[in-house]
C-alpha cells in the first residue's frame, strides 16, 4: 500500500498533544464556563464516554478507514473556517483553518515515498498544493481559495473511501 497510517488519530485525540485536533467538534471541547458546576459532571461524564467511544473506533479502523477518518476531520474544519470566515470570525476562521493545515500535515506525514512510488509523490505534490491554498485562504480571507482546497480533500476522501470499501470486501486487503 502506498501510504503507511501510524495511527496519527490516536495522537491528536489525546488532550495533551500539542496540535490537539481531533474528531470531537470545537463545541464538544469546551464545556460552557456560566454553567454551575453540579452540572459539568454530567457533560463531563458525556464527553469523556464520547472519547472513549471514539478511541475504540480508531483503534478498530483499517488502515484506509483512518485516512477518510482525517479527511472527514479535515473537511469539517474546512467548512467551520468557510463559516467563520464569511462572518467575519477571524479567530475561530484561523482556528479552524490551522486544525485542516494540521491534517494535511499529518496526511503528508503517513506518505511512505520509497513504498509508494509515483502514487506517494502525486499525493505529496496534491497535499502541497492543499497546504498552499489553506494558508492562503486563512492569509487572504479567500472563502473561493477555500473553497478549491475543500473540494480537493472531498475529491480524495471519495477515493479513499471507494479503497476502504473495496478491501473490506471479501476477498480484499486490508
């Protein structure tokens, strides 16, 4: 296989990593500061057994399923930052953006280049190309930059998850 996953997702699940992206939403991480505090026991509770349900997953998932697991994260940061941008929320737009820029860094992390070959060295050159126009439409405020690294990331995601569907299959790898 051209790209080697080294479970990239159980890092940035954990509260102490320093990138701290993960699949949880933003909203999910932070628990609201006026409410009292007999009540954050219970969301606490909620949000812990909602990681603890998601690390399961991650470290259940194939290989393939990990990488559309990133693109997802990917994606959705990418249209949080589209929002937030076209709101004029430029530090939630910078937040979000960053957590997307994060991914792909992590994407063109996994790439094994000696295994992978031509597919691993197109990869890289895509996820270069996407790091660029994520900063830059984090730099310019250009929702139409954005806009063209988000539909790149759907492109992949459909293809990878067309692998994962495929070496799920009887019969297929995994």
């Amino acid at each position: 296989m051209a790209f080697a996953v080294p479970n990239p997702l159980q890092e940035m699940m954990s509260p102490t990593h320093g990138t701290q992206i993960s699949l949880y939403s933003a909203e999910q991480e932070r628990l609201p500061s006026h409410a009292p505090s007999a009540s954050k026991a219970p969301a606490t509770a909620q949000l812990k057994a909602q990681r603890r349900y998601q690390q399961a997953q991650i470290e259940n998932a194939s290989p393939a399923r990990l990488v559309v697991m990133l693109y997802d994260g990917a994606i959705r940061f990418c249209n949080q930052g589209r929002e937030a941008m076209l709101e004029k929320r430029l530090e939630d737009q910078n937040d979000a953006l960053i957590k997307a820029q994060r991914i792909v860094l992590e994407l063109m992390g996994a790439l094994d280049q000696e295994t992978g070959g031509e597919m691993a060295s197109n990869l890289m050159r895509v996820y270069t190309h996407v790091l660029d126009r994520l900063i830059h439409a984090n730099l310019q405020d250009d929702p139409a930059t954005l806009e063209n690294a988000t539909t790149l990331l759907t492109e992949l995601r459909e293809s990878w998850a067309e692998v994962e569907r495929v070496t799920s299959l009887p019969g297929g790898k995994s």
